[in-house]
C-alpha cells in the first residue's frame, strides 16, 4: 500500500466498514434552476448541456434500481467491491419535489449491500424539507451530500455564471452539518481570474465552514460547453499538467488535517473532452501528486 500523506477518502471507507466500499454513480433525470430559467437558462459555464457534470449523453437513462444493479456488478467484477454508496452524481439531485426525490432515494438503498448516500447538488437546493428528507436516511446509511462549491470568491462565481454566491455555500454547510449530514465540497481549479493565492483562500474558508471533504477538479473544456467558445478565441488558459500538480499539493499543505479528500482530479469523459489533453490519464496524475508529496517529505495540513 503506498504511503498516505493525506487522508483518503477509500482508506477511511475501508477502516469503517472493514471491506472494500465503492461508490456508484446514478443519475436521477433531475435538471438544474440554472437551465430552467429558475436562476438562469444556459447553466455554469463550464457545463455541458449534455448532463452537467456526471452524463456524457443526453439518452434516457434507465431506472436508478437498473442502474445500481448493474453499477454494483460492474464494480464488484472489476475491484472485488463489496458494499456500496449509492452516489446521485448528475446535475442537481435536490432538484425536485420531496416525494419525488424520496422515490429514487429509496430505490437506491434498496439493497442489502448499499451502506451509504451520496447526493450532489447545488448550495441554494437545498430547502429545509428536503434537508428534512436527507436527514432521515442518516438513521439507517451513511449520508453525504456533495455541495458544487468550485470557488468561494464572488467574483469567480459571477464570471462562470454559477447562479449563487457565497453566502449560499456557508448557510447550506451550516445547515447540513445541523442535521449531522456529512458534507464534501467540491472545488474547481484553474478557475478563470483565479490564482494561487485565491484558491488557497478557498481552500481556508471551506476548512474554516467544517466541510468533512473535499473534492479537487481541474476545470476542463468539453465539446458543447459554452467554455469550448471561450477556449477555440483563446480568451482561457488551462492550468499545465505540472502546474496543476504544484497546485493540488500546495492546497493540500492548507487543508485542515481532519478533512477526508475524496478526489485530487477531475475524471475527464474522453468522448467530450476538448482540453487540456493531460487529463486523459487520471491514474498517472494521481501517483505522481503522490510521488511529488513524498519527495518533498510533505502532507496535508503541513503549512498550518
């Protein structure tokens, strides 16, 4: 096993339930108040119209219990998974009526093996009813819900069309952390007019808010996103495959030493991606932020 220099995500999972546990992606059919014409019409501006962040088509999905059926034997087939998080990955998965939303909550721990909840969703989607309604899934599942912080600097939120600010972030964490759901902020880097010193910022606030993980992402460009426009005028700049690596380890120096990283990279779907091509290869990425954290004998949390 190779050394850990910041708290993973997979080894915490291991040590709680004593066997391998993995997640399996679902995707709900939910949309998005930012692609509705709720908040706004045209979605984030990295965001493909095809899915958001977790779909690579727009076809018609089949039904969660189908899709974790099949889900939990890919994973067993290929890893010797052996218990579950049910993981609502695409678009808003907040984003619907509570009784609605309980049905296909429901459908996905179903079964036996299923040990946990995952529900990513935006900030301002999370009313007190359905916080409500996650909180009762902590009785009997282990229960996340994967809020799309990306930056907590304003600016940046209006420049990538988010549709919320950052008071949002801090009052939907609050109230997560209220109802004892535990909470991973997502965050993307490279983010336009951000550098080094505001995505530290970041990192140091959402530590500062409590979140229990973190998720990094590269921002990347895909085929039909309103960022491919941006990026063909050359009006973006992509961070460089080392640059990114510097970037994630230097964040992970900031990060409080009790916060579990769930992700250190954005896993790019290869038939949408337009840029940068380095994030075509997602293991080596990794085993070199890895390698570089053990060669400078540092580790999350080493710059607090």
């Amino acid at each position: 096993m190779r050394e850990s220099r910041y708290r993973r995500f997979s080894e915490h999972l291991r040590q709680k339930f004593e066997c391998r546990v993995y997640k399996v992606a679902l995707d709900a059919g939910l949309s998005c108040p930012n692609r509705d014409g709720t908040v706004g019409d045209d979605g984030c501006l990295f965001c493909d119209p095809a899915g958001g962040s977790g779909r690579t088509t727009g076809e018609v999905q089949p039904t969660v219990t189908e899709q974790m059926r099949s889900g939990m034997e890919g994973l067993r087939k290929r890893y010797h998974a052996e218990r579950f998080i049910a993981y609502f990955q695409s678009f808003t998965n907040t984003y619907g009526s509570c009784r609605q939303l309980k049905t296909l909550y429901d459908q996905a721990v179903a079964f036996e093996e299923v040990v946990g909840l995952s529900i990513a969703t935006r900030p301002d989607c999370l009313s007190s009813k359905v916080l409500d309604l996650i909180q009762g899934y902590t009785r009997g599942h282990y229960t996340w819900v994967e809020l799309g912080v990306q930056s907590m600097r304003e600016e940046t939120l209006r420049t990538i069309e988010r549709g919320h600010d950052v008071k949002a972030t801090a009052q939907a964490v609050r109230a997560l952390r209220q109802r004892g759901i535990f909470v991973c902020a997502h965050l993307i880097l490279g983010l336009p007019g951000e550098d080094l010193q505001d995505m530290t910022q970041t990192v140091h606030e959402v530590s500062a808010l409590g979140v229990d993980a973190v998720k990094f992402h590269m921002l990347y460009v895909t085929r039909f996103s309103r960022l491919a426009q941006v990026f063909k005028e050359g009006n973006l700049r992509l961070l460089e495959r080392e640059e990114y690596i510097t970037t994630v380890i230097h964040l992970l120096e900031h990060l409080a030493p009790d916060i579990l990283v769930q992700r250190l990279v954005s896993e790019a779907h290869r038939d949408i991606l337009v840029a940068p091509d380095w994030l075509r290869d997602k293991s080596a990425i990794i085993r070199e932020i890895e390698d570089t954290l053990k060669a400078r004998n540092t580790c999350q949390g080493a710059a607090l």
